[in-house]
C-alpha cells in the first residue's frame, strides 16, 4: 500500500495562515488537494496536521474535501508524520507538504515508480536540485521511516522528517530522481508574500482554462511572461532548514 502524508499547519512565520490562504475563492490547499487526487501511484492520501486548536480548521477543509485528517504534535513533525503512517501500516509512504499548491501528479507517480522498481529505502526529487523548488515529493519504505522515528534525536531531525535519512545515508539504499534540463532556477513552493502571489497569477491565468494544468503549461506561461520567473527567486531553498540548524549550533 502506498500511502501519502501531506503535512500542513497554519502557524508559518514568514507567510501564516498560508495553507488556506483563498486564490479565486477557494484555500490554496484545497487546490493542491485536487492535484494530488490526479494520482494514480497513491493508494490512500491523508493530511497530517496539528493538534493545535488554530489548526482545526485545516480538519475542516479536510472533512469537506472527504480527505482524512490526521492531528499529532505541532513541534516534533516527525513524530506526528509517524503516528499518521502508523494508523494505515502502510508499504511505503510518500511526504508532501502543504506549501507546494503546483505539485505536479505525473512526477509523483514518476518518482514512486522509480522507488519501487529500484528497491530503495528512500527516494526524492529534490535533495539533487533539478526541479523547480516546490514539485518537492519524497519517498520512504515503513520500516526506514520506523527506523528514523526510534533513533533519531536532535530537533532538526524532529523537525524535518527525513533529515535523518541524510545525516545517515550509509544506513539506506537512496534514489534520487532528476531531470535534464534543470530547472532548479524556478521557485514555486509558498513561503513568502511573493511566492503566493506568483502561484495565484499561475491559477488565475491557467485554472479557468483547464482545471488540470500541467507543469509544462506553467513553463509556456512562464516563456510568455519571462518576469514570473524572477517575481520571487531571492529567497534561499530550504531556508528552514537551515534556520532550524542555526538554531541547533547555537544551543
């Protein structure tokens, strides 16, 4: 069984309350919801959200999409993606999360075909930059994510699910999936003011067209209008991560 974790919450520094954030009327998350359900890889996808009281209210999203819910710690991620897998037993689990509303089906089904027929432990398209930041898809067996949820113990590794896999790649078979050419250069996950605002252009532009826009209409979009490619790429990838270990070395 293959089951999908998209991990979601409302409490984000930079741009809170982002998941639900409305583009032409409806969440933003409710979009990327019906990207994923494009996906003919996942055999059950459920959100793993706080249990926070401020976070109900991604539950009732939720409960109106007919997408099951899952409520765990809001600090200690990992333990809250675990407890979520631990509910279905499932073969191999894919993390998603909620700041990627252009998640792209095809690749995701792409990126667990590859995991599965390559025998990994552990597969991503995004730890080798060659994706636009924001098509961001990992995947793991049960028994490596059990594995990290009993040794690890920083707070990065608590607090970014798979950092572990990273710290410790001698112990797992890793895929890593890529593309040529890279276009890494492109940045739509939702972090910032301005990454909301590109990715609300895309869907103004692109969802009344054709509700299933692809990743290749959004790059003709882009070649039409060259600027939606630099409206937001001063930011870091990965930056909290990177605040997370800053804080560590701090401590």
């Amino acid at each position: 069984m293959i089951l999908a974790i998209l991990q979601a919450r409302l409490s984000s520094s930079r741009l809170p309350g982002k998941v639900l954030k409305p583009i032409m009327g409806k969440p933003m998350l409710a979009y990327q919801l019906e990207r994923l359900a494009r996906c003919k890889n996942i055999d059950q996808l459920i959100v793993a959200t706080s249990d926070h009281p401020e976070d109900q209210a991604i539950a009732n999203l939720c409960n109106e999409l007919n997408v099951p819910c899952f409520h765990g710690p809001l600090e200690d991620v990992l333990a809250r993606f675990y407890l979520a897998a631990e509910n279905y037993q499932p073969t191999h689990i894919v993390r998603l999360t909620g700041d990627c509303p252009l998640a792209d089906p095809e690749l995701i089904d792409e990126l667990i075909s590859y995991h599965v027929q390559g025998g990994y432990d552990y597969s991503s398209n995004c730890h080798v930059h060659t994706f636009p930041d924001g098509l961001d898809a990992e995947i793991l067996t049960y028994q490596s994510l059990k594995t990290i949820y009993q040794q690890a113990h920083t707070p990065a590794e608590h607090e970014h699910v798979t950092y572990y896999v990273h710290q410790h790649k001698a112990d797992f078979n890793i895929g890593l999936l890529s593309r040529t050419p890279s276009l890494a250069h492109l940045r739509w996950t939702v972090d910032e003011p301005a990454d909301f605002e590109l990715v609300k252009h895309i869907y103004e532009r692109l969802y009344p067209l054709d509700p299933n826009f692809s990743t290749n209409d959004i790059l003709s979009l882009i070649e039409r209008e060259p600027e939606l490619a630099t409206l937001n790429t001063h930011h870091q990838r990965n930056e909290g991560l990177a605040r997370s270990l800053a804080k560590e070395s701090h401590s």
